[in-house]
C-alpha cells in the first residue's frame, strides 16, 4: 500500500514546557489520578507502542526501557523531540480542536512551525459558551452573544466540535430549545458558577449552542464533530452509545450537515452501523489505535465491517505528547494495511480496491467534507 498523504481530522496540540516523567506518564492517561503505587504508565499497550515505535526517532534501541527512553527525551528537549515525532508523522494537514487545555498545549500556529504540516482550527462549542458566560455576560445577553461569538471564532475554521458526550451524555432532548429556556438556563448557570471558571454541563444551553453551530456549519458547508465513547473518567459510558443521538443526526441529516463521530470505543459497531444509515454520518477510531497499541488492527477490523469507506475517516486524537500523534499515523497505516492485505490475500478486493480504500480513509473524504483542497 503507498503511503498516501493523510489528514489528520481531529487532534490536539502539543506541550511546550519541559516534561519530567511524572508529567510525561500523566499524558499517558485518560485518568485523573496517577497510577497505584508501585506501577507506571508504561505498563500498558499505549506505553509499549512508545517505546517500540518512538524510540528510534530519539536515537534509541526499539523497545528500550521506560527509563531510557525517559532519560533521551529529557536530554533532548520538549522542542526537539516534537519536531522530530511531528515530522516524521507526515501528515498533510491537522484539523487542531483548540478548545481543551489551550493554554498549556502549542497553538495552531506554533504547531505548524515544529511539524511543518498545514494546520486548520476546529471550534469547541463549549468551550466557547464558557469564555461568553465568563466574560460578565447577563443571561437575557447571553444566547445571541454565544452565537455571535460562535460566528466570529468559526470564520476561518473548518468545522466544529461539541462535548455533549461528556458534560450531559447523548440521553438528552435534541430538539432546539426555546430562547427563553435558554435564558432561565444560563441565570442558574451563572449564579452556581459565581467566582469560579464557568463549566457548562446544562443540556439546554449544550442543545443551544449546538443547533447555534448547526445553523453556521448550514450555511458554510461544515462538519459538526461529536466526542463518542473513550475519554475521561467523568464519562458515563453506557448512555455515551451515539445510537442514543440519532435524533440530531437525523435532523442534521435534513440540513445537510455531516456529523463526525469521534472515537467511538466501545461503539465501534455501532458508529459503523449509523454511517451505513444516514446519508450525513462519518466516523473514526482515533486515539483508539494508540491505547490498544499491539491489538490495533482488531479494532480496525471492526471499523472496516460494515461502515461505508467514503464515510471513515483518520485521526490520532493526539493531545499534549507527539508521540500520540507519530503512533496515530503509524498504527492507523499499520492497521489499515494488514486488513486489507488479508483481504486482498483473500481475494476479496483487488490491488485498486486497495488503494481506493486507503486514501479515501486517510485523505479523500476529509478533504471533501472539509472543504480542504
């Protein structure tokens, strides 16, 4: 299989400050906490993948010791080791959702100078409704003030991204709500939040901001991306199952807005399935491949059963370390080719279907719904 250009739709910049490994193995984790006593992050496949993929490009043997490969890259420097693992990605351009933990990750453009890859901005919805609620906003402002600044930050974006998953789970109500319930709302929002940074978590603003975007991405041909599954601990994952959204797809489906499914472990199936439904549905497994590191292709396996290839689509989902966006392309192009080479093997698709496939993943269909040349 050649090695197409990739666009990584959804990720993260990197750290800039210097990491000890206290820092680094933090980075490892989805979790809050760090692990038991006694054990370390690199007990695990994401650790294994590292050190068996990453510690060549920091002059290391494969598979060198947890230990090692934290020595070298402290002697490198956090700038030197994400130029190096960001180059050697080669990925064309990253669609960078900067809305989580900005202020201690790369910016946009600072991301584009050390991996010297194009860089396109996604907007977080939430994370905008935060900084209007902080900004002394009353709640009678509020809704047309989150919309007019959901307009101004999406004016040179590719697309948005909501977090309903987490703050709310998908088992919510997904029509538009009532300006007025908005208002009473945000009143309550901003009482409980007085003194303290704004954390949405009410569904009826959620729902507002999303149909808020909904209206923009209409009107400029956007995405919406939605986080599925796989994240934080404060993710109830039994109601984050996105077959629990199909009502906003459908209406999506009428607007003719696409909806990217991120992520999506444990719903690989389920995300595949509601690609082959709806006309306006696209999915990845994202950071998926890189926790399941050595068991990837099985999940990979699963993505390819039933979804749509003009539907699936690449990402790392890396955020904070660039060994999370170097694995991304690695375990992606790994992945990818060994089911296809079974089926070719098989001879259940043909050289062409190969290539067809490969880069409509990677590349082609991004590109199309993201208006990217």
């Amino acid at each position: 299989m050649q090695h197409a250009p990739l666009i990584d739709h959804h990720c993260h910049g990197v750290v800039t400050k210097e990491l000890d490994r206290t820092g680094l193995e933090a980075l490892m984790s989805e979790s809050y906490l760090p692990p038991p006593t006694g054990t370390h992050q690199f007990q695990k496949p994401l650790g294994l993948a590292i050190r068996r993929h990453c510690s060549a490009l920091l002059d290391l043997e494969p598979l060198a010791s947890a230990d090692d490969y934290v020595a070298r890259r402290t002697a490198l420097g956090s700038r030197e080791v994400s130029r190096r693992l960001l180059v050697a990605g080669g990925v064309a351009t990253h669609l960078i959702d900067t809305g989580h933990r900005s202020g201690e990750i790369s910016t946009p453009e600072e991301f584009a100078a050390l991996s010297g890859h194009a860089v396109r901005e996604v907007v977080r919805i939430e994370s905008v409704a935060e900084e209007v609620a902080a900004s002394g906003v009353s709640a009678a402002e509020f809704p047309a003030r989150f919309e007019e600044e959901l307009r101004r930050r999406s004016r040179d974006a590719v697309g948005f991204k909501s977090v309903v998953a987490y703050r709310t789970t998908f088992r919510i109500e997904q029509t538009a709500p009532a300006r007025s319930e908005v208002i009473e709302a945000t009143g309550r929002w901003l009482a409980a939040s007085e003194g303290r940074r704004p954390r949405l978590a009410d569904a009826v603003i959620i729902r507002h901001g999303l149909w808020a975007a909904a209206g923009i991405a209409r009107e400029r041909r956007m995405p919406i991306q939605l986080h599925v599954g796989f994240g934080d601990p404060d993710v109830y994952m039994h109601a984050c199952d996105p077959t629990h959204f199909t009502d906003f797809m459908r209406f999506m489906e009428a607007w003719g807005v696409p909806i990217t499914l991120l992520h999506n472990y444990p719903f690989v199936r389920e995300a595949g399935w509601l690609a082959e439904i709806f006309q306006n549905v696209y999915y990845d497994v994202g950071a998926i491949l890189n926790f399941t590191g050595a068991s990837s292709t099985r999940v990979m396996r699963d993505a390819l059963e039933m979804g749509p290839y003009s539907k699936q689509l690449f990402s790392s989902d890396a955020f904070g370390l660039p060994e999370l966006h170097y694995l991304g392309v690695v375990l992606f192009r790994r992945a990818l080719s060994q089911v296809l080479d079974e089926w070719l093997r098989a001879g259940d698709c043909g050289t062409r279907d190969v290539e067809e496939i490969s880069h409509a993943i990677g590349h082609g269909n991004a590109a199309r719904i993201y208006g990217l040349a």
